[in-house]
C-alpha cells in the first residue's frame, strides 16, 4: 500500500468515525472547501453543492436519525490528486455498498462525494462484525 | 460550463449510448487503461479491476439482459485531471441514480468508476421521457 492510498483510507476511517459519533461538526471538517461537492444517500436524490449536502449530514447526525453503522472491505484508488474507495457499510437494516470520492486539498484528503446504496447480491462478503474496520 | 465538464459528460452519453446499443466492444474501449477501474452494478458487490469490470459488461450487454436504458440530469464535477458525473437512469423498474467517475488519459476522458443503485426518495424529478438525455 502507498503512503497516499493509506492517507486516503485514513479519512474514509475519519468519514465513519465522524459518522457512527455523530459529530456533524467533525463531519463539516472532513468535506472539501473548494472542489464541488456532492452525496447520493442511499435511494436520496442526489445532493450538490457544499452547503446542500453539509447540512444534510447535520440532519442526519443531529436528528437522532443516523443508524450505528461500521465499514469494512476498504479499498482505495488513486487517481493523482484526486482517489475513490470502495468500502461496505454495515448497518442495522443489512449490508450497503459506499463509493468516497476525496480530493487532496491543503495538503489533506478531503470527501467530495459520498454514494451508498443497497447491497442485494453479496458474493463472497463474509459477516463482519460490527465496529469492526477492515482494510 | 466549461471544455472540460462538456466532455466529461459527453463521455458520460458515450457510456449510456454503448450501453443502451448493447455494445460490448465499444463499451470496453470507453474504460481506463491505466488507472484503477471498479464497477458497482445495482446490488452488486463491487468489482475490482479492468478485467473484472469489463468481463460484466459483456456479460450484461451480450447476454440479453441488459435493460433499456437512458440518462437524464447528468452534471459534471472536475477534480483536476478526473471527474464525476451525477445523473438519474431510467431502466423499466424505475429510476436509478448513477456516479460514473472519469480520469484523463491520452487526452480522452475515460471511465474508472460506475456505480449505480435505486432512487427511491425523488426530489423534484419529473416523469422524464425515456429515451431522452437532458443536460
């Protein structure tokens, strides 16, 4: 693993931590300032634009909403200055499938599109367990 | 918009139209060479690597059970020498929404990353009419 494909699964772990703390303030953190920022939450229409989808992730995280959820099967792909992982979240209802999208800006990786939706034909993923973070 | 974001997404209507003609070889061309390439089908697990990713499109396009297929909404978000474009399928069942992530290579705008799943929340998404593509 490269030193840039460790520091980009690093803030996706940062994504989930901020996510199942529900620290919408930390989540605000993690998104990027100026390249164009977007989320589909799972069956969402999708979110565009920074301020659409910060205050999407405060709903969520402020309002009692937000499932227990945990990550595993991580992988991360460069793409110069800009990388997506892959990942399955695990909730309460099953199993969803997550691109992240990050840009690096100031130094720092930072989210610029979240995309989850349902997993319904699992191959070869076994039961993780909860909590757990796989790489 | 700009050059850049008018090419990504006609990149993005060439994947559709290979897609909707059923065109394996021709949708095998639109995807990277060099960068990494994944693909989340609907429900899938995600597949990891060109030949992988490749080998499921011919699948779904040669074996008669790739849906009608067209795009509408597409918007393009540049990130440097990659991109994303966010836009909402419309297969048979419903409506999907689609990320589909591209990366410059050779001086062409090239697919890394599909990834597909259910819209079952639409906001202000009008009955568009299939077979059309709407910027």
């Amino acid at each position: 693993m490269t030193k840039d494909e460790k520091a980009v699964l690093d803030a996706n772990d940062a994504f989930y931590a901020a996510f199942a703390a529900r620290e919408p303030e930390v989540m605000d953190r993690l998104w990027a300032k100026r390249a164009p920022v977007a989320c589909v939450h799972p069956g969402w229409s999708p979110l565009r634009g920074r301020d659409e989808v910060v205050a999407s992730w405060h709903g969520i995280l402020s309002g009692g909403g937000a499932p227990p959820i945990s990550c595993s099967r991580a992988t991360a792909h460069l793409l110069g200055d800009a990388a997506y992982v892959i990942c399955i979240e695990h909730v309460p209802g099953g199993l969803l499938v997550a691109t992240n999208t990050f840009v690096r800006e100031d130094g720092e990786w930072r989210l610029v599109h979240h995309h989850a939706g349902p997993l319904m034909r699992p191959i070869e993923e076994p039961d993780a367990p909860q909590g757990e973070t796989m790489h």
